[in-house]
C-alpha cells in the first residue's frame, strides 16, 4: 500500500508508492506501448486484459468486459492510489502521513486504436465528456475523498506509457496544493472585489483579445497572461460554474466542440507535441460557489523544466501568449 506524506514545510503531500519501489535501472523511461492493435489492453476484443470496467458506454446487446463499447471506464492496473480501506492518518512529531487510499481510474476513449482524442467525432467526445462527469460524481459521493482530478498525458515525456487515446481520473484524501493555492488566490481576490477572479479574466481577454484562441457561445479557450509554458491554453466557461461534475448537459455539445477544436490546432500547429490535459475543479466538499471557477488547463510538452524552474518556482516561457495564440488563431485552416 502506498502512504501520503506531507512536506512540513510546504503542505504539499507526496504519494510515495511502495510497490512501485524499485532498482534504480527500473526507472528509465518505459516505451510506450505503440502501433498495432494485438498487444494493445485498450483496443475492442483485448477487454480481457484490463480490470474489470467500472462503467462502459455500450450497445444494449453487448456484455460487460466484452466488445460492444464505445467508451470504457476500468480501474487502472497500477494505481497510484488503492480504492479499499479506510483512511488512517497519523502523526509523529511534525510529520504527519496517511495510508494510500484513492481511486484510479482510466478512460478508454474509443474501442479502435486511435492515438488522438480529436480524432474522434464530436458526439464521441460529447460521451467521453458524459462519463467525465459520471464518474466524478460518483467518486464524489464517496466520503473519503475530497478532489477528483481528470487528465490526460498523452505521448511519453507527457507520462504516457500507451497511446491508445485514454484519460484518467484520480480521486484524493486531501485537497492538493495546486488547488488549494488557486483557491486561495481566487478567494483573496474575491474578499477585495467581490467578484470571481475568473469571470474577470475572461472579461479582460475578451475585451483586448490578443491572447484569445477561440471564443465561442459558451467557452473561451485562451493562453493565460503569465503563461508557464509556450502554447499553454485554458478553456474556460463564460458561465460561472463552479463544479464541473454540475456541467449542464446543454454545455456538453460545446465543450465537446472547442475541445475537439483546440487540440486539433495544436496538434497541426505544432505537429502532434506530446501534452497534459488537466480539469481544475472545486473541492467535492466545498459548497461554496461565489469565487472559484473549473476550467481545463492544457501544457504542450515543448519545453524542458530545468534546474531554474525546480529551484525557483520561475518557469522561462520563450514564447509570448500574444504571438502563439496569434500563430494559432490566424492558421485558419487549422
Ligand atoms: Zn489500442
Ligand atoms: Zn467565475
Ligand atoms: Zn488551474
């Protein structure tokens, strides 16, 4: 079982995962599992391979853990975190620590081996976004968990280690820092203004456009003023919703559509960089809604974080937002 340990100096837990422990030769990065559909645990007809499925969109005559499916939810087979057991948190002088209870979970996009979520159609990608919020609310109706995290890493230096177009979720014990922090900055701003810092950038990127990719009906997808990472893009609803388990089925169609979009001109832009995906959301327990704001955050691997970047918490970003999202707008055809 892996244990949670938290840094007494900055809050932040580490997962650190016994079984995974190994000699350090085991550490080299691992080929990912590539091209051709026979040894592939993802592709229709390999469900045998795999945990058994939490949850499957499927055709009414097919069987679970069989073909048939169009979207494919099973627990990952090396989880970071292990759904049984009860959450034992202890303490020994400044150090406090907790059993490695969470959920893991992958996303099996699509039952042919397609190596890219935009790809798929847009009702595909309108599923895969159904069962996003299926399963966050279902792991959110379990009391031990606190966060839910959806992502995807896709290609190797992004962690991926099979191409097979997936995404994974990851239910937690505590709140991580990351969210905590953009919660705490967000609810800072909200005591000063009264207003959710969120809608403000969206209002403000509207208004001077230049670092605007897309802006449609419902969404916005834009790179942040003090962007980490060249070509780093949010997508961001106009509305103020706070939970993205709480997605109204009308938005579905649209996110579907600007995902499909944004990653289709990335992927052309920068011929296919490897990337991470990740869904910021509230806190499953945290009621209030007057001040953060989900979004989804996407960071093309193009660049390296180094010895600076570690030391620092600076990232040295070589491309201004303006000019990649102008790159990125203007390529039309894209
Ligand atoms: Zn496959
Ligand atoms: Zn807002
Ligand atoms: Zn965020």
């Amino acid at each position: 079982m892996s244990e949670l340990r938290k840094d007494p100096i900055l809050g932040r837990w580490v997962i650190v995962a016994e079984e995974r422990a190994k000699r350090p030769e085991d550490f080299k990065i691992p080929p990912v599992v590539a091209k051709g559909s026979a040894n592939c645990p993802f592709c229709e007809g390999n469900e045998g391979i795999t945990p058994p499925e939490i949850m499957a969109l499927r055709s009414a005559q097919s069987k679970p853990n069989g073909p048939g499916w169009q979207v494919r939810v099973v627990s990952n087979k090396f989880p970071v975190l292990k759904i049984e057991g009860n959450l034992d948190k202890r303490g020994k002088g400044i150090y406090d620590r907790m059993n490695g209870i969470g959920a893991h979970e992958v996303i099996i996009e699509t039952p042919q081996h397609l190596t890219s979520m935009s790809t798929l159609p847009e009702e595909h990608i309108q599923n895969i976004i159904l069962v996003y919020r299926e399963r966050m609310l279902d792991l959110k109706k379990d009391g031990r968990f606190h966060f839910g995290l959806i992502f995807k890493n896709v290609g190797d230096i992004a962690g991926a280690s099979l191409e097979h177009s997936h995404s994974q979720i990851v239910a937690t014990p505590i709140v991580p820092i990351r969210i905590n922090q953009e919660m705490t900055g967000a609810k800072a701003f909200y005591d000063y203004r009264g207003r959710c810092i969120f809608c403000d950038i969206i209002a403000q990127e509207l208004d001077e456009g230049e670092r605007i990719v897309i802006d449609d009906e419902h969404f916005v997808a834009f790179m942040p003023f003090a962007s980490r990472f060249p070509f780093e893009i949010w997508i961001v609803p106009k509305q103020h919703l706070t939970h993205f388990e709480n997605i109204p089925q009308s938005l579905i169609p649209s996110l579907a559509h600007i995902l499909k979009k944004v990653l289709t001109k990335g992927e052309k832009a920068l011929n296919h960089p490897p990337y991470n995906l990740l869904v910021h959301t509230t806190p499953f327990d945290v009621k209030t809604t007057e001040y953060y704001h989900w979004h989804i955050e996407i960071i093309p691997r193009i660049t390296r974080v180094a010895g600076f970047e570690w030391g620092t918490g600076f990232y040295i970003n070589p491309v201004p937002p303006e000019n990649a999202a102008a790159f990125l707008r203007e390529a039309n055809n894209l």
